[in-house]
C-alpha cells in the first residue's frame, strides 16, 4: 500500500481524453465527461445510432439499417463519433494510445451485456498485414481482447483474415465503401471450429457506412455463426 501511495502521489490519475487530474485511474474528467456524446435512449437495435423519441422496449431501427441490408442481427455503439469521441478514438486508432483499450472495452460490455447469448464468441475486424505492420497493432484486437476480459467470453483474434488490400475509407461514398470491401475479409479456415454453430459479437472502432462490419459479418456467416452482433466504440451519426 506504502508503495502504490507513492506511485499515485508522483503519477497522479489522468482523464483519459485529457491531462486533468482524476479521481481514478482510466476515467474521464468532469469536462470532458461533459463534452463526451454517450449515446443512450432510443437507439436503432441493428446499428446502434441514437434515434428521436424515448425508449420505451420496443425494437426500431433507424433510416440506413431499413434500407440497406445488414448481415448481422443486434448492434451497439458507445459513443457519438465527435468531439471528445471522435479524439479517443483517433487516439487509440493512430496515436498509439493502447492505453484507451481496457477504459473503452468496459463502457462497451455494458451496451452487450443483454445481447450476448450462451456460447458467444469474440471477434475483431482484421487489419490487412501491410497496415497491420504500420500501425502495429490492431486496435479492434485490443478492444475485443479487453472486452472478453470484462464479458469473461472466448475471443477469436484472428477468427477474420483481410487478404484484400483496401484503399482508405474515408471521404469515400457508402456505394463505393461498399464496392471497395468486397471480398476483401475472409473467414480463417484454422478457425473455423471455433466459430461453427456458435453467437459472434464483432467489434470495431468506429462505424460509419456499416461496410467493414457487413463484410466482417458475411465472413463469420460463412464459417458458421449461427448469431452475429456488432459493437463498436464510436458511431458516426449524421448532423452531430
């Protein structure tokens, strides 16, 4: 105790979007709390994405997910990709910030915790090995190994392969995201015993077109998961 009362007086908790000083360890300060869009109430049940009106049990889905075909069945997202959301989320996708991991893996097994069926298993969406490289590590593998811990559930981490390499999404039409994620994420035929007749939550940074998490959700279809959810931290939500 001696010790850990020395290590906290030199290293203080930090909010975890900031360098203000906090309560505990892997929080957000009153601030940014403040400023963070948690997304609640009323939400689309496929996508996630906050909706207008109250929550009052029943199942609706927002604009997009009655349009365009979704291969997957439930979906939950933590945060509205913006402001405060937007920056955790470009920090663990780019800045090296790995440390977000285990903050957000928590806030996202709270969305699942009534989704998740008997014998789930999860499963991130792969990086193609040449960004895999760069970047160094795959920052939904973090997310998902954090959220088995806090779901104490199996996780896959290479459950998907991306032998496809994909040019960057962003700026890119939802036909297009679409068009360009075709074929490019396949299931591991080595885990595929692992996945066969068992529920899959897939988990992901950020959603935007859905197209990644459509391709990802048609690749644990093919090996045999009887149930596919998604979860991702941050959702991107139009006029926000």
């Amino acid at each position: 105790m001696r010790l850990q009362s020395v290590i906290r007086a030199i290293y203080p908790p930090q909010c975890v979007a900031c360098d203000a000083q906090t309560e505990d360890d892997n929080g957000l300060c009153a601030v940014c709390w403040k400023d963070t869009q948690f997304i609640g109430g009323l939400v689309c049940n496929t996508c996630g994405t906050p909706l207008p009106g109250e929550d009052h049990g029943e199942v609706v889905q927002c604009d997009d997910c009655m349009t365009i075909a979704r291969p997957w069945d439930t979906g939950r997202s933590v945060l509205v990709y913006n402001g405060v959301g937007r920056r955790l989320v470009l920090g663990l996708k780019h800045g090296d910030r790995t440390d977000l991991a285990p903050t957000a893996a928590r806030w996202m097994a709270q969305k699942m915790a009534n989704l998740a069926l008997s014998d789930t298993i999860i499963a991130p969406v792969p990086l193609h090995w040449v960004r895999l490289a760069r970047r160094r590590y795959n920052q939904s593998a973090l997310l998902a190994q954090e959220l088995g811990k806090a779901m104490n559930l199996p996780v896959c981490v290479d459950a998907l392969l991306r032998p496809k390499r994909t040019n960057a999404l962003e700026g890119h039409s939802r036909d297009a995201r679409f068009a360009e994620l075709s074929g490019a994420i396949i299931p591991n035929p080595k885990r595929a015993v692992q996945i066969v007749g068992r529920p899959v939550i897939l988990v992901d940074d950020v959603m935007t077109s859905g197209a990644t998490l459509a391709a990802s959700a048609e690749a644990v279809r093919a090996a045999g998961a009887t149930n596919v959810s998604i979860v991702t931290l941050a959702r991107v939500v139009k006029d926000a």
